[in-house]
C-alpha cells in the first residue's frame, strides 16, 4: 500500500530553526508537496520538490532524496505565527496526491 | 480574488438526511476535488472532476456522489448520512490534475457533524 510518515507533532522556540521530516513508499512518484495549515482553516502551498536536492523559498527549505524516499521541510527563524500543521503530500504514478497525517508544530517563546 | 468558497462554513445534520455541500471556484481550473480531514489521519480524496462534465472516484466515495455540469461548480452530495460523516470536508481546485507540479488550491472548508 500507499503509506506517508511524517512525525505527530513537534516543539520548538522561536527564533530556532525546526527540521520536519517525510517518509513515504507510493506507487510511482511525480513531486512531493508541503503545505502548512493553521487550525480552523484551509492548507495552502508552501512548496513542491520532483529532483533531488534542496528549494530555498526565504525562511522555508525543502529537501527530496527520492532514492530513501524521504523529505523534509526546514523552517528557520520560527516565528509565533509559524505554530500550525504542516502537511507532507506525494503524487503518485496516477498524479493522485497521497497525503500524511501531518505535523504539528507548536512554538513555545 | 475569491479562489474556492464552499458553503455551508458548518453544519448539523440528522443521521438518514440528505445534503449537498457547495463548492465554486472562480480560477477557471479545469480540475477540481472533495477531500475529508479526520483527526489523525491525512486528506482523503472522495471524488474528483478532470474537467466539466467528467467525475471520478477517489480513495473513500461511498456514501457520496458528485456532479460537474460546469467548470466553477462541484457539489459533494450525501444521499443518506451516517455519523462516521462527520468530518471537515475540503474542496480544492487546480489547473489540470493529470500533470505534475499541479498545486491544489483549498476552500475554508465545510464542518460536518452527522448525529
């Protein structure tokens, strides 16, 4: 089957830097997706990833080795407004979107 | 821009009513989907549209049906509900679904409680 393990939730401080990692097994890859959604509301775009290597997009970061089937969204200089779920997502070989349960990140002052 | 509403925000529903939850999008996306959040769990996919006028099956429909008569319009109907319904039901659109790097964009969603 089609499985995405991505942690329950994690704890960091403000202005630290916080690492979320994805694992996933799919039926065939075409991109893997982060979002970040706040509590009560909708997940929107944060980024997409189909080659190996890093995307730098200002505080966010995300990295893809489709050889270990594994990601993860690097969050820096966290700000309170950052706490939320943050959603990892793989497209399959039928560009259905597989998603994890997500993280929940809880910035502590 | 509006993007994707949905209506209604939130609903109580008896169990055996019927319903239709409302989702338009005003980005001219030609593929659009229903998705259920449950606590613990990730997105599921329900039902999806390629384009108006075709509808798909996704990873849990039963117990739904959805119509796609036009680009803006994908009502997510449940015919009989049940309590396990009770979920947050989002909409989403995107420009085409059978292509990658296809971002989803998401409706605020509709809150369903099935009693």
């Amino acid at each position: 089957g089609q499985n995405i393990d991505q942690p329950t939730e994690m704890t960091a401080t403000e202005g630290a830097i916080v690492q979320i990692n994805c694992t996933y097994q799919t039926s065939g890859f075409n991109g893997l997706f982060w979002y970040q959604q706040h509590a009560g509301e909708a997940p929107t775009f944060l980024s997409y990833n189909v080659l190996d290597g890093l995307e730098e997009k200002g505080r966010f970061s995300s990295f893809l080795s489709r050889s270990k089937g594994y990601s993860y969204l690097l969050l820096k200089e966290l700000q309170m407004k950052d706490s939320a779920s943050y959603l990892c997502a793989v497209m399959d070989s039928n560009y259905q979107l597989i998603w994890g349960a997500g993280t929940k990140l809880i910035i502590k002052p | 821009t509006a993007g994707i509403t949905q209506a209604p925000t939130s609903q109580i529903l008896a169990a055996g009513r019927s319903m239709t939850l409302r989702c338009t999008q005003d980005m001219r996306h030609n593929a659009m989907y229903w998705y259920r959040q449950d606590l613990g769990l990730g997105l599921r996919l329900i039902h999806y549209s390629n384009t108006a006028g075709t509808t798909g099956k996704g990873e849990v429909p039963d117990g739904y049906s959805v119509s796609r008569a036009n680009t803006d319009d994908f009502p997510l109907t449940l015919a009989s509900a049940v309590p396990s319904q009770t979920s947050v039901y989002f909409c989403a659109s995107s420009v085409t679904r059978n292509g990658a790097e296809e971002t989803q964009y998401f409706g605020p969603g509709t809150r369903l409680l099935v009693l």
